[in-house]
C-alpha cells in the first residue's frame, strides 16, 4: 500500500483484546500491514487461526480477509515488534482497580515499558486505550528515557469512540478522528495511519496531549449522565403516578435534547461507561477539581438504584415474594449485539432474585457462555421459550431484538402466569396488555 509517493507506515497493534482486536482486523482490511501483538499466546494462536474470541457483528468474516490478504500477522515478540512497526497502537485494558474507583493503568505501563527498548528509530506510540488526563504526559517520559531512538520515539493519543455490536463501522467509518499529538510529525505520521478513514471525509480534530484523553471520558460522563437523568425522571413518575415513556418521548421531539440514550430502564452497563465515570470523579479529585464533577457521583447512584428498583417491581409483580416463584431473565450482556457481561444490568439483577430464593432461568442469544462461567449457580436455556416454560414473570434485561419479536399470545400457551416486566422499555405495552398480560415497566403505571 502506497500513498502518494511515500510507503504507508507499518502498523502494531499491542494489546488484541476487543478494541486492539477489531483495530488490528480493521487496519488490515484497510490495506495496512498489520502486526497484532499480545502476551496471551492462546489469543494469538486463536486469532491467527481465524478465530475471533469476542462477540462483534462482521468481524470474524473480515478476520478471514485480512489473514488471507497476508497484511495481518500476530505475535508474542516485543522484539519483533519494535523492528516492524512504525506506527504502534496501545490497545490494552484500563478496567477499575479492586476495592478503588481508580483506573489500572499496569497494563499500559507494562505496554510502553515492553515496547520502547526495541524502538531504535523514530517511531509513534499512539495511545487509543482510556486513561486518566496526565497519563501521556508521563508515559511521555517513560517512552524517552528506555528507548534507544531517545527523543525521536513520540507518543501521541488517539481515543477510541467503539459502540459494541457496531464495532466495525465505528473503526472504519467513524464520526470523527481525535490526535492528541506534541509534533507537526506525529500529526503526519497519524494522518498516514488514518489515510483511508480521512479519505472518506471524516473530520479530524487535532489537538494536545490531556485533551485528547479527556474526550473519551468526557463523552462516556455526558452519555451516563443522559441516561441517569431520565431515570431519575422515571422514579419522580412512579412518585405521582405519570408515565415516563411520554415524558422522554416528548423530551426527545426538542432538537436541543434528541432523542439518543433518552431510553428509560435499567440502566447502563459494559466495561466502559461505568468505570470510567468512576475513574473520572476520583482523578478529578486527585487533580483538585472534583467538586466540578461531583454529580458523577449521583449519575452512578442513581444508575445502580435501577437494578434495585427493577428487582423490587419483580417482587410486586410476584405479590410481595420472589421465593419459591419461577423467574425467566430475557438477557445476560450488558446490551444487544455483544457477549459482554462487565458490570452486565441483566446479570445482577438476574443474581439478586436468585439470591432471594427465586428460581431463576437465563437465556442470551451470544452472552451464555460468559454468563455460565461468571454465574454457574444460576440455571440456563436454549430459548426464550424454554426459559419461559411454567415461568410465574418474564423478566425482559436486555433488549435483544429476539425478545422484542415475541408473540405475547404464542408465549401465553408456555407460561404459568402473564406477567411481564420490561425492564428496557423495549416492548409495546399495549400490545402485551391487549392480549391479556400484566405488562410493568420502571415509571410507567
């Protein structure tokens, strides 16, 4: 791949979890040679095999090509990384500390440290994973200090914007491109690695080091706070008895609010959005400036208290008693389209009726595997059905179109009682009421 008269440059991607997986599968696709690095040697084999480890719509099939168009290899060598690559994207995890809201940032270190004693010519190290503002200043200096290029190895940081289910297309098409970069260099070097992304149109923001770092957290805190906001709505609606799904639809028709993540229910999940809220609020008091974000704070209340809320209006629903009462939970992921059980709504909830002594049965049409292993003392199906089979409440936890699709009458003639409780506002309760079912979703009477 050439473009213009220089080569494009030779691209690694460290780290081949979900973000460092897609990007390196994506590049390749794109036309870049592509070096997927990881210590893991079991993911590196799968991979290399043409097996994607990860639930993500499209990927395995460009997987295939990639591997097949020979720009796509992977390994275990650091060594053999620095010699091939030009530009080197860190993609490893950045999940919360235990017993600390904190960011781990050892796998982002550990990366850096790797790297930089084999980067003995001028070479970009970009940084997509999410990281507190501060952190590329400092690996800055690290990067400097071990290798042997010396000054002339750059760090720069371009944050990811990944929506799971939609992976592939925020990669290759996304909405925008941020390079937080220290050199009119690193911005040419970005802009070589991003060539036929930018070519399509997308718009570029280049800015510094810390505001690039900020943006993803800064969106993540805006979109939680969006879906806190109408949740909170939701409970002051059960409070005088209003409906809440008239109240976001009416909000979502104003042009300076829309409609996006204005869905009331149970709340938000994954491996981004509530740690990094989290890490957010505690950095921010680490820096001085917490008071500035302390509503953060409220935004993660209010989201945990939906999962609590949606457990007390299984138990109305139930007379007052989960135990004893068959339970079937419509969904493990955190939300559609992906296998991610992080911090997975449907999942906790799912865990606190059985703790209740409710006999609860799960099924997800990609997160079972995942789910078993995480919770192997609840029990499982194959189908929405079999779940349901003499259940006394269907329990709707995340809005799998698979679920939305369900002919209330054909469930009817599979379970004890017709009870439902949507606890994503997914389904049309009057078509639910009119075929003879109890229908109860958080906010709405």
């Amino acid at each position: 791949m050439k473009q213009g008269d220089a080569e494009a440059p030779r691209l690694t991607v460290i780290g081949t979890g979900y973000l460092g997986a897609t990007h390196a599968i994506c590049m390749a696709v794109l036309g870049f040679e592509v070096l997927g690095v990881d210590t893991d040697p079991d993911k590196i084999a799968r991979l290399a095999s043409g097996e994607v480890p990860i639930f993500e719509p499209g990927l395995p099939e460009l997987l295939t090509k990639a591997l097949d168009s020979g720009r796509l290899r992977f390994t275990a060598s650091y060594a053999e990384a620095g010699k091939f690559g030009d530009v080197h994207f860190l993609c490893v995890g950045t999940p919360q500390l235990p017993d600390s809201d904190a960011a781990d940032l050892s796998y982002v270190d550990a990366a850096v440290r790797s790297l930089a004693p084999h980067l003995r010519r001028r070479a970009l190290v970009v940084g997509k994973s999410t990281v507190p503002v501060g952190t590329a200043q400092r690996l800055t200096g690290v990067l400097q200090e071990l290798a042997p290029a010396g000054t002339d190895a750059e760090l720069a940081w371009n944050p990811e914007f990944l929506r799971e289910g939609y992976a592939v297309d925020d990669t290759m098409r996304p909405n925008r491109l941020v390079f937080g970069v220290a050199s009119d260099w690193a911005d040419e070097r970005l802009r070589a690695a991003f060539k036929p992304v930018l070519d399509i149109g997308t718009p570029v923001i280049r800015t510094d080091l810390a505001t690039a770092e900020l943006v993803k957290v800064a969106a993540n805190s805006f979109l939680a706070t969006k879906i806190s906001y109408i949740n909170a709505m939701a409970e002051v609606c059960e409070a005088v008895g209003a409906d809440i799904k008239d109240l976001a639809d009416s909000l979502a028709l104003d042009d300076r609010i829309g409609g996006k993540f204005l869905r009331p229910g149970l709340g938000f999940g994954g491996g981004c959005l509530p740690k990094d809220i989290r890490a957010f609020a505690h950095r921010a008091e680490e820096i001085g400036v917490g008071q500035a974000v302390s509503f953060l704070r409220e935004v993660d209340d209010i989201n945990r208290r939906r999962r609590a809320r949606t457990v007390d209006l299984v138990r109305e629903v139930l007379g007052g008693t989960v135990a004893g009462k068959r339970i079937a939970a419509w969904g493990a992921a955190f939300k559609p389209n992906s296998d991610d059980i992080r911090d997975a709504p449907a999942l906790d909830v799912a865990h606190t009726l059985h703790g209740l002594g409710g006999d609860v049965r799960v099924h997800d049409p990609a997160a079972l595997g995942n789910a078993r292993r995480a919770f192997p003392e609840l029990r499982y199906g194959d189908s929405a059905f079999d779940v349901a089979e003499d259940a006394d409440v269907i329990v709707l936890l995340t809005e799998w179109s698979v679920f939305r699709e369900v002919e209330p009458e054909a469930l009817a003639e599979v379970v004890r009682h017709k009870r439902i409780v949507d606890g994503r506002h997914a389904l049309d309760a009057a078509h639910w009421r009119s075929a003879g079912w109890e229908y109860r979703a958080l906010g709405r009477s």
